[in-house]
C-alpha cells in the first residue's frame, strides 16, 4: 500500500530523547485512537511511516481484514514469508499464497489450496512430494497418514505403514495405525496376513520380540475381528516365551 513499508523520520531526530519518547508515544496514542474508531489503514500509515514500526503497522492492518496489505508487508519487508501467506490465504488471494507454498516446498499447505482452487490432480501431486519427503526422511508414520488422509489410498498407505514396522524408530506406531487401518476399513483377511507376516516370523532379535509382544497384546483386546483377536493374542504368548527363555537372535 503507498505510504507503507518506507523509512520513516523517527530515527534521524535531531532532538533530545525525552522529546522524541513524547512525541513517539503521541503517535502510538494516535494510532490506537484510529484503531478504536476502525480506521485500521490510517493506524498502519501512523506505525509504518511516522514510528517505523511495520510489524505494528502489518498487525493493523490484520485486525482491519486488510489482508493483501498486511501480507505485502510481511512479504516485502518483514522478510515472514509464512505470515505473508497466512494473510493471503485467510483474504482469499489463494493463488498469491500457493506461489509462496510452491516456492518454499510446503507442499501440505499448497495441495489444501490447490483442492479449494478445485484442482484435484495438482493437489495429489503436492501430497505425493511430502510423502516422498517423508520416505526419504523414514517417517513412515507420517508419509502411511498422508497417503491414507490426503491420498485416499489404503493400499498405498498400508504399504508405508508396513516399511516402518522394519525400517522406522517407531515400529510399534506404525504397527499399531496399519492395524488400525485395516480394521476400520473392514479388511480382516489382510490384518491376519500382515499379523503373520510382519509381527510373527522366527529369528527376530529381542527388540523385535518386545514391540511384537507390545502390539500383539494391543490387538489382542482391540481389534474388532476375533480371528485377528485370536491370532495375536497366540502371537504374544509365543513371543513373551521366547523372551524368557532366552532363545532369540542377538
């Protein structure tokens, strides 16, 4: 907005300091006085030109909805890209804030604008770049969430899942929402399989056995199928005794 965003005279005074607190803090009187009375954009001029205060000035011109505005300053010359983009988005000027969100790889934040600006296919791919991000990062928790809330992709997300039970620091998480999955979607036949098949192999370590035994019991009392129920809770019996006889990999 003109007026906005230049130097402003306050630091070059020439003046004693006890003048200068004076006459600063008659401006900032000023400019709660426009805020009181809704005049949000005169409040701004008085922060950002006669106080140089643009953080003052941008919040101003927030509480008055002025949301293009506050979002140049922010961009501009507060160098907050994430503020510049917040006010954007809360003003409608969606386009404006996804060329922020492409820029600066937020990828979650440009497939929700990109599915408003009914551009499904766009959409998915911003989604599919997190989760490659979270791939690369094994945050298989994150990446299964993504696939199975802004995917729709049971398949793919029961897949993630299943990596991060073998390749992830929170095996049991994702045990436990792949189990989830399978059993708020109905699939029993794949929750025995992937019981068997992830949570009941031979020649597991210790660790292995303790976060089978921890899960195990979980979907033993949880899950909503009794064949699943039944399975696991053998499962945990099998494993606590091969913990306590010792005879486990290293």
């Amino acid at each position: 907005m003109r007026g906005i965003g230049g130097s402003g005279p306050a630091d070059v005074w020439n003046v004693p300091w006890e003048y200068q607190a004076k006459l600063i803090q008659r401006y900032r009187d000023l400019a709660q006085r426009e805020l009181r009375l809704g005049n949000h954009r005169r409040a701004a001029y008085i922060y950002a030109t006669l106080l140089n205060d643009l953080h003052s000035a941008a919040t101003a011109l927030e509480a008055g909805e002025l949301f293009h505005d506050a979002a140049i300053l922010h961009d501009k010359h507060l160098q907050n890209w994430m503020k510049a983009a917040e006010c954007y988005r809360k003003g409608g000027f969606w386009e404006e804030a996804l060329a922020i969100y492409r820029l600066r790889q937020r990828w979650i934040d440009a497939g929700e604008l990109l599915q408003k600006l009914n551009q499904p296919d766009e959409a998915r791919v911003m989604f599919l770049n997190e989760i490659r991000i979270c791939e690369k990062l094994r945050d298989f928790l994150k990446a299964g969430e993504l696939a199975d809330q802004r995917l729709n992709d049971v398949g793919y997300a029961a897949a993630l899942y299943a990596d991060g039970w073998n390749h992830t620091e929170r095996p049991v998480q994702c045990f436990r929402a792949l189990m989830e999955l399978h059993g708020r979607q109905g699939q029993h036949v794949m929750a025995r399989r992937d019981l068997q098949r992830l949570a009941g192999g031979s020649n597991m370590s210790v660790h292995q056995l303790e976060n089978a035994v921890k899960i195990c019991s979980e979907i033993a009392i949880n899950y909503p199928d009794s064949t699943v129920r039944d399975i696991a809770r053998q499962q945990t019996w099998k494993h606590a005794s091969t913990i306590l006889s010792g005879s486990y990999v290293e």
